[in-house]
C-alpha cells in the first residue's frame, strides 16, 4: 500500500526534511515501514527540488 506525498510549499519541503534527518538519527534500528515512509519522502523532496527550486 504506497501512499501519495506531496510537498506543496518551501515550508513543508523543510518540516519534510527535518523527519527525514530526525527518522534517520534515532538511535533505535529503522524498520521497513520507515524505511519506505523515508522513501516516499525523498521522492517527493526530489520531485519538489525539480519543479520548484
């Protein structure tokens, strides 16, 4: 089940990198859920750094 994200403002683009680092420096193990969430993000961050910055 992959859900739709979208960054839609300079705003949430920073919040949307910010859990990303916050999710990748906590000190227990990720887990695949995680993971892929993070995924979802990147995409998303990609997408939004392509069409908007």
């Amino acid at each position: 089940m992959e859900k739709e994200f979208k960054i839609t403002s300079a705003q949430h683009y920073e919040d949307t990198m910010i859990t990303i680092f916050e999710l990748q420096e906590q000190e227990d193990p990720l887990t695949a859920s995680q993971i892929k969430e993070i995924e979802i993000m990147l995409q998303a961050a990609a997408k939004y750094e392509d069409e908007e910055l």
